[in-house]
C-alpha cells in the first residue's frame, strides 16, 4: 500500500475539480523511456484506460499513479503557486529509472 500525504486544502482543491487526479510519467529528455530523468504531471482527470494505474481512494478522492511511477517512502500532494496560478505538485517520486530489461 502507498504511504500517501495530503493537507485539508488539497483534498478541497480536488473534490472541487472533480474529485480524482491522475499521476502520469513525464519524459522530458527522452522518448523511448528505457531510462533517463522521469518526471510528474498532475491532472484532475481519470485515466481513458485505469488498468496502468494504482487506484488509492484518500479521503473521498481517487488517485490514480502511473505503473511507471516509483513512490519512495511517501507520496506528498499539495498546492503550489497562489490566487489564480494555484497548482498541485507533488513529492515523494524516484525521479531516475535505470534501463529496464524490456
């Protein structure tokens, strides 16, 4: 099971949005995703196709994590920015995949 952490105004923030965010893998420098930097964006959507996701139910949401996402100890979701340029970030992810075997 995920060790995962959100505040009060977190889990406000995403029943407001429509109460799931999706976890996907971000591959900034390279495409073919066999290893490199992996990073993480957050949506407020469910997945077209659930089965490449971890589902945890928090608090009366959904989080959905990619299968590519490696958690460490814990996965932390708050809000970043203020006013208008609020947005989730989140913390707790290995941010380096070594080459895979595939």
């Amino acid at each position: 099971m995920t060790n995962i952490n959100l505040d009060k105004r977190t889990v406000a923030m995403i029943k407001k949005n429509g109460g799931a965010v999706t976890l996907n893998p971000l591959y900034i420098f390279n495409q073919n995703k066999q290893r490199g930097p992996i990073d993480v964006m957050l949506t407020f959507d469910t997945p077209e196709a659930d089965s490449m996701y971890q589902i945890v139910s928090y608090d009366g949401i959904n989080i959905y994590i990619h299968e590519n996402l490696k958690i460490k100890k814990e996965l932390r979701i708050r809000i970043s920015g203020f006013g208008p340029f609020q947005h989730l970030s989140c913390s707790g992810i290995k941010h380096f995949r070594k080459k895979s075997t595939v």
